[in-house]
C-alpha cells in the first residue's frame, strides 16, 4: 500500500504532467519511449518508489525544479491549465529576417534540442519569452503585444504574461 508521502509526490507528478496538456501515453511519445506510460502513472499512483535521480531527471523532462514535485511545499502553481505560449512557425518563416530574425533562431535552437521538427507550431515556456523579452529589449507584456500584431502568437497568450 502506498504511503502518504508517495500519494502526494504521485499528485505532484500527475498535477505538473497535466498542467502541460500530456496524458500518461503523450509523456511516452514526447520523450520517445524514454519515459513509459506505465512507470510514469505508477509513480504518480505512488504503486512505484522514484529515486532521486529520476525524479530529477523526471522534473528536467517537465521542465520543473525538483522543489515543485516535492510533498511538503506549496502546491504546484497553479494547479488548472496554464496558457499556451505557442508559436505560429508558419508566419514566422513568413516575416522579414530584420524584424523576427532572433526569434527564428532561438525557436530553430529549442527545436533543434527537442528534436521537434513539425514546422508548424512550437510550444514555448514563460522563461522563454523573458529571454526572448531580453533579446527584444522588450518587456515581456510589450514582446508579447508585439508577436500577437505579427501573427506568431495567439492571443490567447495575454493570459500567460498575466501570471508572471
């Protein structure tokens, strides 16, 4: 029978994983098959003790501090779907290489490290709008403002600039 603690970090696990839009079997195909969807749902059921290593490595994966799966904390924050910072690839390729140039090349970088090379869309995280905000010389509501009038975000991503 699992233990309390296992139950929470298992919540913890399953609160991260869901927060990003992934189901058990979308974890296995973004990681590709590094992490399976039956390990992954036994750790969040607390069914399978994680050592420390993977849940680090499981955190890294997420994108997450290790602190966040920890039981004892503040819950994960928040717990509902946070919006989707996504770029629109397709206009992207389309804007003049003046104006958008270093948002290409930091979308090709985070596709390159993905290996994600569907050339439509590309998920993005809050910190990488800061540092795309940084590169802009731009705050980050103002660089947002700015991909929403290119038509690279949808927006839709007002709400996650909101939640800085």
């Amino acid at each position: 029978m699992p233990s309390e603690y296992a139950k929470s970090l298992g919540a913890r696990l399953r609160a991260i994983r869901t927060q990003q839009g992934l189901s058990l079997h979308g974890v296995e195909e973004k990681s590709r098959g590094r992490w399976k969807a039956v390990v992954v749902g036994s750790y969040e059921r607390g069914d399978r003790a994680v050592t420390v290593q993977k849940l680090a490595e499981l955190a890294d994966f997420y994108g997450v501090p290790v602190s966040e799966l920890l039981p004892g904390g503040a819950a994960p924050s928040p717990l509902g779907p946070t919006p989707k910072l996504v770029i629109d690839l397709e206009h992207l390729a389309q804007l003049p290489k003046e104006k958008a140039g270093a948002l290409a090349r930091y979308a090709a970088t985070i596709q390159s490290q993905r290996g994600d090379y569907n050339g439509k869309v590309l998920s993005i995280r809050q910190e990488d709008l800061r540092s795309l905000a940084v590169i802009y010389d731009k705050s980050p509501s103002e660089l947002t403002e700015e991909l929403i009038s290119w038509g690279v975000l949808d927006p839709e991503a007002r709400r996650a600039v909101e939640s800085f």
